[in-house]
C-alpha cells in the first residue's frame, strides 16, 4: 500500500501454546505472520503502548518470512489436541500485504496435510482467495472463520477502519464460508458509544450478519487506554464527531490502564447487548459444537465453563460463584497436566482419564466446591452432553 514501510525478518520459533485455551478464540496455539496492520482501525488496541509495536501502527509493518518452513517443523510436534488460531490482537493475517505476500496461503497449503482445527479472526475480504483451502481443512477437521464487524452504515466503516474492507465485502465473505460448510460468526466490537453502540445500527446489523447465516453473534463495548490508542481514537471522533467529544471524555475520564468504560455506561448498555442478542437467534458466544469432539476433554469443559460465563454476563447474571469454580477447576487441571509436556511416555489423554475418574468417584465437587458446577461438569464428561448458549440448556448428548 502507498505510504507503507515493510520490514521483513525471520524468527527463531512460531507456534505460542497456552495452557488451557484462550476462550474467546477457542484456540490452544497461535501464530502470526505479521506484526502492526495496514487496516489502520482508529480505535485498535494494538496502538496501546503496552504491545511495544514499534514505528508508525499502520505504517511500519514487520513481515515474518520464515513462517511457513517453522510451520512446517513445528505443527508436527503437537500433542495436545487444540485449536490453532492464525492471527493476533496487533495484526490482521488477510491485510492488505498478504495479497502480495501469500504467507497465508502457504500456511493453508501445509495445514491442510493435517488435521489440526484453525480459527481465523479477520476484517478482510481477501481471505476468500484461500476459501479453497480453508473449507479443505474444514472437511478434516474444522475452520471457524471470526469476522469482526460493528456496522452496516459503509461511511461509518469508512472513517474508523479505512483499509479494512467494505461491510458488503465482509457479509459476503461469510456467506461464501457458510455455504462451504464452515463455521461462522461475527464478533460486533467495538462498538462505539452514540456512534455504532445504538439500538438502529446494531438492529440492522443483527439482521444482515443473520442473513449471512453465522452460528454467533458475539457484541462488545469500546475500551480506550490511555495514550496512543486513546489519542488516535479520539482524533477521529473530533474530526467526524466533534459534538460527541465531551461525552467520550466523560464515559471514559476514569483513565484506567484496562481501557475499560465508566461503570454506569456498562450497565446501562446491558439491555441493548442483551436484545441484540435475543433478536438475533444465535448463540452469543462460540457454540459448543464448534469445538466439541476436537480439543481435550478437560479443555471442552474449560471453554463451555467460559463461555457459560460470558453468556450469564450478558443476562446481568452475577458469576462470582462461576468464576470462582473455573479458578478451581483450573488449578486442578494445571496440576494433573504439569508433568506431561516435559514427559514423551505421558499423553494428555491422561489428563482426560483422570477427569473422568474424578467425576464417576464425584471428587470433582470436592475440587471445584461448587455442586452446581460439579453436576454441569459431569454431564459433559460422562454424558458427552452437549450446552446451548442461547437457551442456557443441554440439548442433547451421545
Ligand atoms: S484490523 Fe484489527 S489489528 Fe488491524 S488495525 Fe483493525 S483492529 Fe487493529
């Protein structure tokens, strides 16, 4: 792209593992091909200092040459069954430079001798050219494709994402993915305050991602940390804006480093989430099926416990008790599974096998002392049952 600087570079090591998978990408391993973004979104996180992205966000763009042949080395050694998301907070993997570049592509190419699922988070319409390959690795295994969108209104998009693609591109993109059997769904943040966070865009944003078909529909507020994101952020609203700039000042003056909004501006969008979400029809977070069947057992269980508590979260349910349960069941988990990774006769199937023993002895209610949860974790182990976020229920099991 004009007015870009491109540094390329290669790096020693590719593949970031976590321990028990990040919930909201439902992933348990991670790369990224690129480092700032093109897209140049005014509100992005990434600009925030604590990222260390050095240069101009979405002028100095670092490309990773090598990430193909550590790809290529590295998926091999995988053991535990997870999700591999391509993509991170500070870059989008189909921006503009992967046009030329085609290191996503040749990602593809190798994942698809694999059975590894992959989720991909993008605002780009160009990951349609590796629709191929993406629905081939869909067949084996699975491919969720995350689009972020927040509005519908193309001037809107235009003034806070000006190199991401246009809204129709993106509705598109879905639909093409539906269509090739795979999963779907949008994630509508952030939303911004008097802007996009309002009952008309986020209504007609509602029903055009739902005639795109997705399998959720996930909305979320603006965070703004104070400096670069912040300022950046705050130069587009005085520019197209200008009567809003006091309110954005007031709703976020409490300066906290999270970025996070006042606390009364949280509650009082509650119920607007909350309608978005029941007019939609889907689930607002990713479904159980998703992932079910194809990452560890104690991680499905990890993920259901984490979505659950989302899906409350947008009710206005108080999840102290949940959280506190998760914490438990955490720590347990991170306790059978330590000396696995370091061990090549230990599988993470042991992991597996010890939950299940746990829950048919029902110790589990001794580790998470919650008897609820204890109940709910049972009859995803032992049940194999299946929860519905939308409903908040079970709907079935094998
Ligand atoms: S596409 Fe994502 S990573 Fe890129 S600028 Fe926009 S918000 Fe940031």
């Amino acid at each position: 792209m004009a007015g870009v600087n491109y540094r390329s570079i290669d790096i020693k090591t590719l593949i970031r593992k976590q321990e028990l998978a990040d919930f909201f990408t439902i992933s348990k391993y991670g790369f990224s091909p690129y480092r700032a973004c093109e897209h140049g979104c005014s509100y992005c996180d990434g600009r925030a200092e604590k990222y260390y992205v050095e240069g101009e966000f979405d002028k100095d763009i670092v490309i990773r040459k090598n990430v193909p042949e550590l790809l290529e080395r590295e998926i091999t050694r995988i053991r535990e069954r997870g999700f591999l998301c391509i993509g991170s907070g500070v870059s989008d993997v189909y921006q503009p430079v992967e046009q030329r570049e085609m290191i996503m592509r040749r990602c593809a190419e190798i994942l698809a001798q694999f059975e590894i699922p992959v989720v991909i988070l993008t605002k780009s319409s160009l990951i349609m050219r590796d629709l191929d390959l993406w629905a081939q690795i869909n067949n084996k295994s699975r491919f969720l494709l995350m689009m972020s969108l927040t509005t519908t209104d193309e001037s809107v998009r235009r003034q806070f994402e000006p190199n991401a693609s246009p809204v129709e591109e993106r509705l598109e993109t879905l639909r093409r993915f539906k269509d090739a059997g795979c999963s779907t769904g949008v994630l509508a943040m952030p939303l911004l305050p008097y802007i996009t966070e309002t009952e008309k865009n986020i209504d007609a944003l509602t029903d055009a991602v739902i005639q795109a078909g997705v399998d959720f529909f996930m909305p979320g507020g603006l965070t703004l940390r104070p400096g670069i994101q912040k300022d950046t952020f705050m130069k587009t609203v005085q520019r197209c804006y200008p009567g809003f700039t006091a309110e954005y000042e007031r709703i976020y003056a409490n300066s906290l480093s999270s970025g996070a909004p006042d606390r009364q501006w949280m509650k009082r969008n509650q119920p607007l989430y909350q309608r978005a979400i029941m007019r939609s029809g889907v689930s607002p977070v990713v479904p159980h099926t998703v992932f079910r069947g194809l990452v560890q057992i104690y991680e499905e269980v990890f993920l259901v416990l984490s979505l659950m508590k989302t899906a409350y979260e947008y009710r206005g349910v108080d999840t102290r008790r949940l959280s506190r349960a998760i914490g438990l069941y955490r720590n347990r988990v991170s306790e059978v599974r330590k000396p696995i990774p370091r061990s090549r006769s230990l599988s993470f199937d042991t992991v597996d096998r010890e939950l299940a023993a746990i829950c048919k002895s029902g110790e589990i209610r001794g580790v998470v002392q919650n008897e609820k949860t204890a109940a709910f974790i049972t009859s995803i182990v032992l049940d194999r049952k299946i929860f519905d976020f939308r409903d908040m229920k079970f709907i079935g099991g094998s």
